[in-house]
C-alpha cells in the first residue's frame, strides 16, 4: 500500500510529465550556440508572444551571446518585429492597386482619425493595432480592411465608423 509520501510523489512526477516547453523555449534549446541563429529565434518569440518582449530578448542573448543591444539594433531594422503587443484586433487596411484607386488611403486616414493611432501604432486601450498591406486579394470588394478574420469591403467613411462602433460596443459588452 502507498504511503502518503509515495502517492504525493507519484503525483509530483505526473504533473511534471505533463508540462511543455513553449515553442520558444524549444527553439532556443535547438539553435543554441548555432551560428546565424538571431533571426530564426527572433521569429520564434515573435511567433510566441505577437511581439519580441524584452525578456524574451535577454534570454536570445544569454543563448547566442550576442549583446543584447544588438539584438534591439536587429529587431528595430526589421519592420517584421514588433516591440510592443499588438491590440486584440488588429486591423489591415488593403493598399493593392485596386484598393488603392478606389480610395484606401482615404480609408485609412479616417480610421486614424476614429482610432486616434498612426500607422502600426495600438490604439491607448490595447483593443485595435493598425497596419496597411500590400493587398488582401479581394480586388472585386475594394476598398477592403480585414479586422481579425473578418474581411469588410466596399468601405466608405460611414461604414467604418459603424464597423469601429460595432467593435467597441461589444468589447463593452463582454
């Protein structure tokens, strides 16, 4: 019969089975002391966590020994990497030729304007982050934004406003 000793272990021991490494945690086990590895675990952690937070940083430094000012001077170079979370929904306003004859820079202009952000800025309440693509492939709808999963097309001025009203009413809701 097990002891109370024995059977806590036991439980210790299956907790523990039970825990996965972060794919994160898994690439920087991978490609430690790898040359030419920055890149690849930058994209991990970005993968990770939406964005490079700065813990994630010292931990790619301690790995490669690259000094971690370097490692801002790279994800600063590249626009793929993004230093500060990004908001719950993120908005990508189409900028394809099709859109963009259509008027997707007046789109854009006037979500700045609603959101009160610039460009790959996130609005003060962490809720939207907005971001211009080169296109979506819904030439037929231009002008096109997607929020999330959500494609909307054919936009004008009104039906952003109701689009950004819908959104925020049902955050308050929740």
């Amino acid at each position: 019969m097990d002891t109370i000793k024995d059977m806590y272990q036991k439980a210790e021991a299956e907790r523990e089975s039970k825990i996965v490494p972060s794919a994160f945690s898994v690439a920087l086990w991978k490609h430690k002391g790898e040359e030419g590895a920055l890149i690849p675990l930058l994209q991990a952690a970005q993968t990770q966590y939406s964005y490079i937070p700065e813990s994630a940083i010292h931990r790619i430094s301690a790995v490669t020994d690259i000094p971690a000012s370097e490692i801002y001077g790279v994800v600063t170079f590249y626009t793929q990497f993004k230093l500060t979370p990004p908001g719950k929904y993120i908005i990508r306003v189409c900028d394809g030729t099709a859109c963009h004859v259509n008027g997707s820079m007046t789109i854009l202009n006037v979500i700045t304007g609603i959101l009160d952000v610039e460009v790959d800025e996130t609005t003060k309440d962490g809720l939207f982050t907005l971001q211009p693509v080169a296109c979506l492939g819904c030439c037929s709808l231009a002008p096109v934004m997607m929020i999330g999963d959500e494609t909307y097309g054919r936009l004008n001025p009104g039906t952003i406003k109701n689009i950004l009203k819908a959104y925020s009413e049902n955050e308050s809701n929740n």
